[in-house]
C-alpha cells in the first residue's frame, strides 16, 4: 500500500509524516518548509507514507506544487490521507472537494483541531465525514492526539474493496448494496464511499458529494474524460485538463489533438459568461458548496478578543520599529553564537582536545607500543585535523537551535515582509530572504528552499546567490582566525564578514537579474501564519537534525580528509618527506603560493588549505591543523600568526567568504539550476569576486600603512 | 481621499478600512489564480491590517487568513468601501 500525504501549506503535513513514520523530516512554521517527496514507513500498517509539498489547489504554480500534481497524476498510489488545518477549515476544504474527484479510498486527518478550538470553532468530524462521503478523524499532530484512531480508520479505508468506474442511478444503488453486504470489512463505492467500521455493528455507509458545476463545463469533462484510461483518475485528470495544467495538457494533445477546440471553446464560453477560467469556475463551485456546508459543521463561539498574533504583529510588522527589530534579533543571535555562549564552550573543548586527550591518545598508543607512523598520524593528522573543526561544535548547535526557533514560530514569513522592498531593489522579493537567512546554517538547505519561489528566474538567482551566505562550515574558519587575530572586537570583525557575503550576494542578485535573468516580476503572496510557541522537542530535534549533519561530516569527509591531507604531508615526491616543507602537499601548495601572493597569505599551507576547503569548508581549518604541523587551538593560533598579519588575516576571511561554493553546494546547485553553465560561470564569478576584494582589502590596507 | 462609496484599487485603502472586492483586474495569471483558490474572489469582504513603508507589501485579512501581497499587485484589485459604523 502507498499513501500520498496532501494537504495545504503549513497544516503539519510533516509533523503527522514524522509521527506516523518516525522519520525526522524538516518542520517549520512557514509555507514550503518540504520541497521535495519523501517516503517513510508507517510502521504499525506496513504502508508507505509519501510526504509532499503543500499545494493549495490542483493547479500548480511553483516547482514544489508541480511534484504534488504530479505524482496525484501519475496513479502510483492506493490512497490518499488528507491533512485538513481545522482553523483553516475553509479553505481546505477547497483541495479536499478538488481531490474528492479521486476515485480512490480518501482519508482526512483533521488537525489543529487544538488551535480551533482556541479560536472559538468546534468542528464536528461526525458531520464533516457524512457530507463529504470520506472518514474524517481529528487529531493533534504535534502532540500526537488522536493517532491511533487515524491508523485504524485508514486501514479499514485501505483494506476495502474497491469498485472501478463511475456507476450511475441504479448501477451505483447496486454497488453501495455490495459494499453494506461485505460484512466486517470496508468497502469504497466509486463517486462515493461505504465504510463500514470492524467494531462497529452498523455499517456507516458515506457517499461523496456530487457538486454540479453547470452544464458548460459538465459537458466538457465528460467530451474529456474517455482520452483517460484509468476510471479512477478520468475526472481529475479531465477537471487538470480543462485548467490547463501544462504537462497534462501536452500529453492529452499529444494523443489527441482534437480535443483542443473543446478546451478552447469552453474557456470562450465561460468567459463570455463573465468567469475567468477553469478554475476558477471549479474553485467558485466548490466555495458555494463548503459556505452551505460550514453552519453545520462548525460551532463558531462569541468571537474573543483579537488573537495574540496580530497584537504581536503589530510590533514585529511594525512600519518603522519592525526591521530595527529584526537587525537587534540578528545581533543578539550573532552575540549568543559568537560571544556570551559559543566561544567559552569553544575553548573549553579546545582544552580538553589539546591537552588531556592528546596526551591520553599519545600515552596509550605508545603502552600498546604503535609503530611512530601510526602515532603521527593519529595524534597530528586525526586529532589535529578531526579535532580543529570538532572544537566549534558548540557555536554550530546554538546557531542551529536559532535558526530553528525562527523557522518554528512564525516569524521567517513576517521577515519576508519586512525585507521585501528591500529586496525588490535587487530584482529579488522578500520572499528569498528565507532561503538566505537558511543558508547561514548550511548553504544546501537554503538552495533548496528556493524551491517555494514561483518564479524560475527568481528561483535561480536566489539559489545562485545563497552560497555567498557565511554558512556554520565558514564559521569554523572565521571563528579560528577572528580568535587568534582580533582581541577587541571579534563580534563586530564576524559580523563584517557575514555583512560582506550579504551585499555581495545582493549585487550579484541585481547583476542577474538585470542581465541573464531579466523578466517580468515575480508573484508575491505571503502567508502570515499564527505565531506558534516553539514546541520543545521540535526545537531541540530540528537543532540535533541540522547540527549532528556537522558531526557525521567531521566524523567521514573530514576524518578522510584528514588522513589524507596528513599522508600528502608526510609523502614526497621521492618517499617518505624528511619534513612537511619537502612533502607533496607542500609542493602542491607552493605551486599555486604565488597567486595568493598578491593577496597577502602568499604560503603554501594557505594555498592548500584553499584547494582543500572546496571538499568542505571546515577542511581549511583542518588542513591548516596539519599543514602547520600544530593540532588545533592554541599551538595553531601560535603557528598562525607566524604566517599571518591582523591584515592578510582579514584579506584571507573575505576570500573564504566568497571563493566558491563547497563540493555539496555546487552539487545542490547542478540540481536546481537547469542550466548547468550558469552555476558554473558563478563559480568562477565568485572566485574572481573574492580575489579582487581580498586584494582591495590588502593592498589597500597596506596603503593606509595597515601593515603587512 | 477614499471614499467608501466608489470603488478604489485596494493599494489606496488606508489600514483599518474594511472593504468588499470587486474584480480582479490587472493581475499575473499565477496570482490571480492563488488568490482565487483561496477564495480571494469578488464579493469578499477584506481588511488593510497594514502598509509597510516606502510602498512596500500591505498585509490584507480576509476569511481568517492574513496574507501579505505587493502594492502594485494590491493596485491591480478594485474594492469598495463598506460604510463605517458611526459608533466605532
């Protein structure tokens, strides 16, 4: 059995999917949290579970929505479970009626049915499933409530017989008599359903609603429907059809070119009749029937006093304290990040790494009597390479657990409101601050979260930007450099170098935009979704599941990259090197040394650890570990300021910031920007980007007589 | 000056005006499509929540559901005032 997993955005599609499934997908408080399908398991059944991105009709817009359609279309599924915002009931309600059109077992999971009632509306699931004809079950997704009774209804819904075909009049009778007679089991009558629950001894017999939607467009769908061979998709894929969905449209007029004029002739009628389109003929119909529906189903209370977001809202959104609010958030997140708590813990474990373990490490591997080969390489290549980037765990986790604490309250959709005009000025919207503000924790994320951008040429320029967005990765590097370099100060020399990837980020946005992504204006449409306390348990989890990514990376790539960094270093061109000057990462260093001569960090080590750092960006510091024969912490800040100036120091920091997008991002890249020229020519763009800036920086600081 | 007896692009109403839409003109097919699935359709009734400064988005209540869309785009709905309750 497979189940796809629809609802609109933002109802907890991927919280019930967690809770179902027991994955840890992504979850957030903003629509387009899930961009693409994922698939889990519903243990309990044995059923797959396919997690989709929200849609809030049948006829997508955006790439995201465009998957959900396509695999409602493509009939690889037993079932659908509906996820259904109760407070949002309305609306919802909408896409339901749309995918009732699905001659397949349907179930509706009514959640928030906890936030409604605290909105003073009391929705009755008993009434809800009577006049939908499919079962609907309330539940509380992110506690958990009402799970239980989900699973059971599904798989009574699932296991039942299936009737093919639409049956009219007496036939249709004939089939819901069938489905009573199935005694103990369930049963779906196309165009309607029988469930008849296990425990129960009357059988409860639902029939899904006809909605007449005129005879205009009636008589079409029914001209349509025979060019589809599957009985259970004809009307959906006839109703996409007559919308115009595009990849149907191609299919169906591929085969059958003459049912065009249908099309067209429909579109002129109902446009001489005053209605837009298709849709909005359909989606017209389809209102008319849920605002007759509503007054007997939901139990609206006295209205209370205005709901806390929009008191909440009117500081946040505030005209003119909003967006000075949102630079003090931002600050204060930098500050707990970098100063109060981040760098204390940062140089606790980097105590502990340098000293009591490496001697540990050393004395054990000397009583079990290693070969000295072995010994180096695990104290100076393993814990040294391993260790450097290990020691900034704990800034990584607290910049994680903010960025989740945004993504879970709500307030990510308010920022794309405040910056929106800003970002208009760089041909971008609001909206793409989100993938940006994402990509501070990790710049693949980020590009994906384009995803919900409608645009293609937004989308790709948004995606092609986000890596100039410091991710945790640089973070290590500035964290190493800002501690060993700068006494006074580190927060405002951090918050410069993320300044510089966001105004680089930013022309490069108004620079694409005016040139090869030239177009119309993008749509605009930005949900404000109630604000949501941070559930605990969701907090800490969305921080373990973005940070613990970091600890896999220093326990795989950069534990191998390690290893062989330290080999290189070890190895010369003609066997074993006397000393790291004469090994072949050395010589491969000083290859590309006078290059980066200009820029002022003109040594071998830093050339190496910039080819390295493509790998991850963490890899630099972890090649500087070796290249430097130090270890971490404290002997390589030594090491460091020996081969840097404060000034070549920041030249270094604002190239690392640039350069190129690691191996992960360019591979994220390739995926989301169709034409793969164009991630390439940013490549190089902004390693030029980063050259010129870093030279600007040092030679212009030397003039000032900076020193260098 | 808006005035709730003649109709106004929904960009020139001032915040805390209650109004009824009356087309839908102007706007990108994706958009209006949005707007229509979520039942944003002529005849609904809507409330400007806020005008973000120097012509930035206006954040717009209707049916329950706050939504935030572009000035310009706000200029491409025609709305009509309802009249203000005199004891508000």
């Amino acid at each position: 059995m497979r189940i796809l997993l629809i609802g609109q955005p933002n109802t907890g599609k991927t919280t019930l999917f967690n809770r179902l499934t027991g994955l840890q997908a992504a979850v957030g408080n903003w629509s387009g949290v899930t961009v693409e399908e994922t698939v889990g398991r519903i243990r309990r059944l044995g059923y797959a579970l396919v997690d989709l991105p929200g849609i809030y009709d049948l006829v997508p817009i955006s790439h995201d929505e465009a998957i959900t359609v396509r695999a409602l279309a493509s009939g690889a599924y037993d079932g659908i479970l509906n996820i259904v915002d109760a407070s949002q009931l309305r609306r919802n309600l909408q896409l339901t009626l749309a995918l009732l059109s699905i001659e397949r077992p349907i179930v509706v999971a009514l959640n928030m049915v906890d936030v409604a009632e605290a909105e003073g509306k009391a929705v009755d699931p008993e009434a809800l499933a009577d006049r939908l004809g499919v079962p609907v079950v309330p539940v509380v997704a992110r506690t958990g409530a009402g799970l239980d009774a989900l699973l059971e209804v599904l798989d009574e819904t699932m296991v039942g017989r299936a009737y093919a075909g639409r049956p009219a009049g007496e036939e249709r009778e004939a089939a819901f008599a069938e489905a009573a007679a199935v005694g103990g089991e369930s049963a779906h009558v196309s165009g309607g359903t029988a469930v008849l629950l296990k425990r129960s001894d009357a059988p409860v017999l639902r029939r899904r609603p006809e909605i007449d939607v005129g005879p205009k467009l009636e008589a079409a769908l029914q001209a349509v429907e025979p060019a589809f061979s599957d009985p259970t998709l004809r009307r959906f894929l006839a109703e996409r059809y007559l919308e115009g969905v595009p990849e149907i449209v191609n299919d169906v007029e591929r085969r059958r070119p003459a049912l065009r004029s249908v099309r067209e002739q429909l579109a002129s009628a109902l446009h001489a009749g005053g209605t837009e389109s298709v849709q909005a003929a359909l989606v017209e119909r389809r209102y008319a029937w849920i605002d007759a529906l509503i007054p007997a189903v939901v139990r609206q209370a006295a209205p209370r006093r205005r709901p806390a977001s929009e008191r909440i809202d009117d500081i946040v959104t505030h005209p003119m304290v909003g967006i000075p609010l949102f630079i003090a958030l931002m600050l204060f997140i930098f500050q707990w990040t970098f100063d109060w708590l981040g760098t204390p813990l940062s140089e606790a474990l980097d105590a502990f790494f340098s000293g009591p373990l490496t001697e540990a490490v050393g004395r054990g591997l000397e009583a079990i009597g290693a070969a000295p080969f072995f010994r180096a390489l695990i104290v100076e290549g393993i814990i040294a390479g391993v260790g450097a980037v290990l020691v900034f765990v704990p800034q990584i986790f607290i910049l994680f657990f903010f960025i989740s604490l945004l993504e879970d309250s709500g307030y990510l959709a308010r920022v794309a409101v405040l910056m929106d005009r800003l970002m208009d000025r760089f041909g971008l919207s609001g909206k793409a601050f989100i993938p940006l503000i994402i990509g501070f924790g990790c710049n693949v994320p980020g590009v994906m979260a384009a995803r919900t951008i409608e645009s293609s040429r937004e989308r790709w320029a948004t995606a092609l930007i986000t890596p100039f967005m410091s991710c945790s990765a640089r973070l290590v590097v500035y964290a190493l450099f800002v501690g060993a370099f700068f006494s006074r100060g580190q927060g405002l020399v951090m918050l410069s170098l993320y300044l510089v990837g966001i105004a680089m980020a930013l022309l490069t946005a108004r620079l694409l935009t005016r040139t090869v992504l030239r177009g119309a204006p993008s749509m605009y449409l930005v949900e404000l979704p109630p604000y949501r306390v941070p559930n605990v348990r969701t907090l800490l989890r969305g921080t373990w599941e973005k940070g613990k990514g970091f600890i896999i990376k220093a326990g795989t790539f950069i534990f191998g990259g390690s290893v062989v960094i330290w080999l290189l270093g070890a190895v010369g061109p003609h066997g074993t090197a006397a000393s790291i000057e004469e090994s072949v990462l050395a010589l491969l260093g000083r290859a590309l040394q006078p290059l980066f001569q200009p820029l002022g960090f003109g040594t071998w080590q830093a050339a190496v650890a910039l080819i390295t750092g493509f790998l991850a960006k963490e890899v630099v510091v972890a090649t500087l570990g070796i290249a430097f024969y130090a270890g971490e912490g404290t002997a390589l800040t030594a090491a460091l300021k020996s081969a840097f100036t404060p000034l070549s120091a920041y030249a270094f920091l604002v190239f690392v910031a640039l350069y190129v997008p690691c191996l992960a991002t360019t591979a994220a890249l390739f995926r989301e920007v169709p034409r793969r020229r164009w991630t390439v020519l940013m490549m190089g763009y902004s390693f030029a980007l980063a050259y010129v800036l870093a030279l600007v920086i040092y030679q212009g600081g030397r003039l000032l007589g900076m020193g260098g | 000056m808006f005035a709730s007896d003649r109709p106004h692009p929904l960009s020139d109403v001032p915040v805390g005006q209650t109004v009824r839409v009356e087309a839908l003109l102007n706007l990108s097919a994706p958009l209006k499509a949005r707007l229509t699935a979520l039942g944003l359709v002529p005849g609904t009734e809507l409330v400007v929540e806020r005008r973000m400064p120097f012509g930035g988005p206006v954040v717009v209540r209707f049916a329950d559901q706050r939504f935030a869309l572009r000035r310009t785009d706000a200029g491409g709905i025609v709305v009509r005032g309802e009249p203000r309750c005199e004891f508000c």
